[in-house]
C-alpha cells in the first residue's frame, strides 16, 4: 500500500513537471528576430517538448498503475475536466510530433504558417491545461490559487504575442498587428489569443468546476462507495445530512442525489466528487487532521 501511494505522488508530481513546463515553453522566446543571442535555442525546445511530453505520458501510466480505478477516468462516461486533460495531452503529442523538420516541412512549407498554427495549437492548449488543473483541485486550491493560476495562464498567453524587431529610427510604426511577427496570420493569432483569455474568465464563474465534473455519459451503473462514519466523527452532521434540518428527506444521500430531482442541478458524482475533495484538500479550521486523497479506491472501495 505504501509503495502504491508513493507511485501515485510520483505520478501527480509529473503531472505538475508536465503542466509547468508547458506554460515555460510556451514564455520563452525562441530564435526573435533581434536578440538572438538570448533566444532560447530552438534544438532545445524541441527537446523539453519531448521531455514534457514523457512527463505527461508517465503521469497517466503511474496514475492507472498505483490506482486501477483511474481508468474510469479515461472512459466516455468521465468527468468532462478529464477530457479536458485528455485534450491537453492530445495537443502536446500534435506539438512536439509537428515540430520535427519532416512534418513541419511537409505540412507547413511556409514558416509563417508554421508559426502561427503552433502558437493557436498552444493558446488551446493553455485553456485545456487551465481546465485540467482548476477543476482537478490537486495544486490548486481556494479562490486565492485560482485566481493565481488564472492570471499566470493569462499572462502565458499574451506572452505568445511575440514582436517584430523594433523598427529603425525615422520609420513610421506600424499598427498593432502588424508589429507581431506572424505575418499575415497576424489578426488571426490575436484574436485566437483574446478568446483564450476569454475562456479563462469562464472558468473563473461560480459554479463552472462544478459542471465541469460532470461526465459526459451517465454511468450504467454506479461505483461502490464506502464512507467510513468512524472517521468522520469530527465532522457535525449536519455538514453532510442537511436533509434532517432543510427537512427535504431523511434517506441516505445517494438515494436523494441519483434520483433526478428537478431541484438538483448537479449529478451524484459531481457533487460528491466536489464536496468530498474540496473537503480533505482544503478542510476546516477546526480539522486538524485529515487523510490525503491517495487514490480513487480510498473511496471506492467496498463496504
């Protein structure tokens, strides 16, 4: 068991190496027209993309190794932030594989194609990753850290806006576009870029990570969950069982939570996965202690 949730912190430790390395690529300049002895190298880009892509692969290998359960997480009837993640992945294979002088020669004779396509690729790339990380929970945590990780994906994007050289002294300056160095892409990478940061407002609204827990498909049938009352001693009931004081019921939360009812907007596992998680991650004051979640079996487990 140990050495399980050892793999697991491993694997969400990736996770993290994978994400920040993303936004990192994405910052850093590479080959600008004036200043190239601070460029970035363009060999190693190249190779952090592939480095991070590794990082991002094992990340999902580590996950379904320590926890078999995580493969429901991959499945149509995952919560839609998965896919999100799955998107995300999806986009870093399409970067790193495209960037190769074979591809990049045959699908983008023109480097200002190229360039532009793999900026727009790494603008939805950021929004999926946002997605991801937000609704996740496991590195950001509270309004504070939202509103933190936000703002740096912002700052990340608007970082893509790469310049042309400034011109020589005497000419005229030309206008906002085209003082970017994406050529006649140039509108088009702005206005890519404007509606990520758009997305990301989104993403701050009150009740978008609830809905983004939400699957896709329902399930056929329901995972075993086991809730041990024994440990949760310290929690008042009534955090829980608000049925017994909103007098709505005073049946158990499941039979209440899947039945459909008009007036719950979100789904059982939604909700669960919201109010559980949020709980151990971000607990009380008045908890001192709490167990981390190291798995989907440290619930779904049978009674």
């Amino acid at each position: 068991m140990a050495s399980l949730t050892t793999t697991w912190e491993i694997a969400q430790a990736l996770g993290l190496c994978a994400v920040a390395g993303c936004l990192i690529l994405c910052v850093l300049a590479v080959r600008p027209r004036a200043g190239a002895a601070t460029a970035f190298p363009l060999r190693a880009h190249r190779l952090l993309g592939w480095l991070i892509l590794a990082a991002a692969l094992a990340h999902v290998a580590l996950l379904l190794i320590a926890d078999p359960r995580v493969i429901e997480h991959v499945k149509l009837t995952a919560p839609r932030y998965e896919f999100a993640g799955m998107l995300a992945l999806l986009l870093l294979v399409l970067l790193t594989a495209a960037s190769t002088a074979p591809c990049r020669a045959r699908l983008w004779p023109r480097h200002r194609d190229f360039q532009a396509t793999h900026v727009a690729v790494a603008c939805v790339l950021v929004v999926a990753l946002a997605m991801h990380v937000l609704v996740a929970g496991r590195y950001v945590h509270g309004r504070v850290d939202a509103l933190t990780y936000t703002l740096l994906s912002a700052i990340v994007l608007l970082a893509l806006l790469r310049r042309r050289a400034r011109p020589s002294p005497g000419r005229q300056s030309p206008p906002l576009a085209g003082r970017l160095v994406f050529g006649r892409h140039s509108r088009l990478v702005v206005a890519v870029v404007l509606g990520s940061l758009a997305a990301l407002l989104v993403l701050l609204r009150a009740g978008s990570a609830l809905a983004l827990r939400e699957p896709f498909l329902s399930r056929s049938e329901p995972l075993a969950l086991a809730f041990p009352h024994d440990r949760h001693r310290a929690v008042n009931c009534i955090e829980c069982h608000h049925n017994f004081t909103d007098r709505t019921g005073a049946d158990s939360c499941i039979s209440c939570h899947r039945s459909g009812r008009a007036a719950i907007r979100v789904g059982a596992e939604a909700r669960f996965h919201d109010f559980c998680l949020g709980c151990h991650r971000a607990p009380p004051a008045y908890l001192k202690s709490h167990g981390p979640v190291g798995g989907c079996n440290t619930c779904h487990a049978p009674s």
